[in-house]
C-alpha cells in the first residue's frame, strides 16, 4: 500500500518502507529489501516517531513527492533520511539541529542525498536563520525541550505556507518529568487548537514511550 510513497512490502502491515534515494546505501543499518527491481528501506518504528506514528494508524502525514520540508530537531538523520526518500529529488529538506555533534553526522548524510541541506541553528530562535530558509509546505519537528510547542509555533508563523501543514512529535518528560503525560498532551492539544487545525492525533506506545504526534494545518 503506498501512503505518500511510504510502501508496506509482501503485505506485511507491521513494517514499512520507502524506497531507497540512493540505492545500496543504508544510513542507519536499517534492512534493505529488493521488490520487482526497486530497493526499499525498511523504517523502523522505534528509532523514528514519524514511523511509529504512521504504523500506529496515522493515515496521512502530507508529505509528498516534491514537497519542501522545515525538520526541526534532525539529529543524526534517521528520519530525515526516510523523507529525503519520500519528497525525491524533486523536493527538499531544510535539516536543522543546535548540536555540531549531531549536525556533523548529518553532513555524512547529506553527501550523497543532495536534497537536505544541514542548518546549524537553534529552532527557537527563528529570525536567526530566516535569511537561510524559504517558506516550506511541511514543518516537522522532534525537539526535547520545555518550550517545545512554543518554538514550533513561533516557526510556522515564520516559515509554513498558508494551508500548509505541520506535525509534532512532544515529549512529555521534556516537558514535565513529574506530570502525567497524557494530561500534557491534553494541554498541547489544547493550545493548538487555538492556532491550528489539529487533522490527526496518534499517542505513539509501544513504540515511543512518553510520546504523541500532531498533524496540523495552518489555518
């Protein structure tokens, strides 16, 4: 079933893949399958919660072929690695994390997927890097602060094309470790519906402890 170019193969629904950018190339170990003279890569739900959220139901996550994505918290590349291959050359990601550590490996990352580009910038400081990025169709983010929901806010104001849409990944214990995680959620969800247009909701256990993912869309 192809779900924005997002394939589950031999009919097995408790994995997915995307089809591989660059062909006998892993950037994670994940485990590639041959189908019909295509290569795919197997995404693996508990090192992405983009993935864990799509296999726990999400039936859409917007990003398409062609798009133009801000992802927020990039990391090392795991996930984003999965949306180089799903947007193709015809899209584009703006990669962004504050820390060289991580950024440094992304930069590996990036040498052969030519369609992500690593931005070394903090994402709740947004006028910093406004001269570095374009206005974006899609906004992901996976960021482990406090403040998390604020700096996704403040970058859709900036950044996310009206009726674009953008996902959120929360962490609950980043926010407060002593709280119920579920009335956390309730209280992003709270705060989002009077930004945004909340289109789906996904808590994302077992694969992602303590975790949720938003799809919204700019109103």
């Amino acid at each position: 079933m192809n779900k924005s170019n997002i394939f589950e193969v031999f009919e097995d629904k408790r994995r997915i893949y995307t089809i591989n950018l660059i062909p006998g190339k892993t950037v994670y170990d994940e485990k590639l399958v041959r189908r019909g003279g295509v290569e795919y890569r197997e995404w693996n739900p508990r090192k992405s919660k983009l993935a864990a959220a799509i296999l726990r139901g999400c039936p859409n996550i917007f990003i398409r072929k062609g798009s133009v994505v801000l992802y927020l918290g990039s990391s090392t590349g795991t996930t984003v690695s999965h949306v180089s291959d799903i947007v193709g050359r015809e899209g584009f990601i703006f990669a962004m994390d504050l820390a060289p550590v991580v950024t440094r490996s992304l930069v590996f990352v990036c040498k052969y997927r030519n369609n992500i580009a690593p931005v070394l910038a903090d994402a709740n400081k947004p006028l910093d890097f406004a001269d570095k990025i374009s206005s974006v169709d899609i906004i992901y983010q996976d960021i482990a602060q406090k403040n998390q929901l604020d700096i996704f806010l403040k970058n859709i104001d900036l950044f996310l094309k009206d009726g674009g849409y953008a996902l959120l990944a929360v962490k609950a214990r980043s926010i407060n470790v002593g709280k119920n995680p579920k009335d956390i959620f309730r209280e992003i969800k709270r705060e989002l519906e009077n930004n945004l247009i909340i289109i789906d909701y996904r808590e994302l256990e077992p694969f992602q402890k303590d975790h949720c993912m938003f799809v919204c869309k700019k109103k």
